[in-house]
C-alpha cells in the first residue's frame, strides 16, 4: 500500500517579500535538508532505491521530515540508474508530500510536477500538485490539477476522491473570497477572471439566484 502522508493546509496569506528572520530559518532549513541529503550519498550503495523509500517512509510517519526528504533524493538518485526498481512518480510525490510538510511549498510543487510528468496518469500526483498550489496561492491553476485528479481517480476509490472533492471546495471558496474582496476594492482580480465569473455564477445558481448574469 502507497504510503499517504498526513498533509495540512498552509493558510497564510502569500507575502511579496519574507522578513529577515524567517529568510534566515528558510535558509537554515535548506542548509539542514542538503547536510542530511549528503550524509545519504555516502550510504552503502547495496541501499537500493527500495530501501531507502522504505526508509524515507519511516522518517515520514515519525515526522522526521529532513530525513524522510534526504531518502527520497537518494531513492530518486538511484532509481536513475534503475528506473524499473522503483516506482519514479511514487518516489517523486512522496518528497512532494515532504516538502509540504517542511513548508517549502515552492518546491513541493516542483517536485508534484516531476511526479506528473513520470505518470501523468496517476491521480496522486496532481492531488499533490494541486495542495501546492493552493498554498502558494495560485489557485485557479490548483483548481485544474485538482479536476485532473478527480478525472484520473478510479470510481472505486472512494476515499481518495472525496479527499480531492474537499480540496476543490475549499480552493472555490478560496477563489470566491479572492474575486469577492477584489470586486469590493475595485480591484481586477488575479488569475483567470472569466473561470472564476463562471464559478460565481454556478454557485449562485445552485442557490437559487436565478438572476445572476
């Protein structure tokens, strides 16, 4: 069975610039997670690429997030030179998963993208995607790699797609929000303006409000 990470939401709202100090935790953070990425590159190479997903499994569930990420780069270093080994789009996502929960959202969804293009028939991957990009805030390209899983999801697995559906819902009610306090600043809404005129009108409609142009 395909280990799912716990992921949560990251609810902040996107700033242009970080502050000083939480500029110099995110680098810490990043000098950390390259130390433990290089300590794995020296391991034994008879640690395929198996078992250090393995590994980077177990470092996930007891929440040791540098080190679930550092297996993860060395299981996707030695899937490249056994590619039929591993699954590449799994190992792929699963570091995505790592970053979200590190809070490296940027690259949480760099890597989901990676684990697209390795199978851009598997739902997980642009579930992933999409969680990324609701936090970096781009929310309208979350609502169509949310819609893309929903579409790939199998209909028997029921768990998967109502965790999807609620994504969906909550990145509407983001984009709703968004085209709402736009509209009262006389602002233009960022993104793509007609999709999210016609989400306000289905669920205007779903309400009853016939009216709404």
């Amino acid at each position: 069975m395909e280990l799912r990470l716990e992921r949560k939401r990251d609810k902040r709202q996107k700033r242009g610039t970080m502050h000083m100090f939480e500029r110099a935790v995110a680098e810490d953070a990043a000098t950390t997670r390259a130390d433990a990425a290089a300590r794995h590159a020296h391991a034994p190479r008879q640690e395929d690429a198996r078992e250090l997903k393995r590994l980077g499994e177990q470092h996930a569930e007891a929440g040791d997030w540098d080190l679930a990420y550092a297996a993860f780069q060395s299981a996707l270093r030695t899937a490249a030179d056994a590619p039929n080994v591993v699954d590449v789009a799994a190992l792929h996502e699963l570091k995505a998963q790592t970053l979200l929960a590190m809070g490296s959202d940027f690259e949480a969804a760099r890597a989901a993208e990676d684990a697209t293009r390795a199978d851009e028939l598997w739902p997980h991957g642009f579930h992933t995607l999409g969680r990324a990009q609701i936090n970096m805030g781009e929310l309208c390209m979350a609502m169509a790699s949310l819609e893309r899983a929903l579409e790939l999801s199998p209909p028997a697995a029921s768990g998967d797609t109502a965790e999807v559906r609620d994504d969906i819902d909550y990145a509407e009610s983001l984009l709703v929000r968004t085209f709402v306090r736009a509209a009262m600043a006389g602002e233009t809404p960022q993104g793509d303006v007609p999709a999210l005129q016609r989400l306000l009108r289905d669920q205007a409609l779903a309400h009853g409000h016939i009216g709404v142009p």
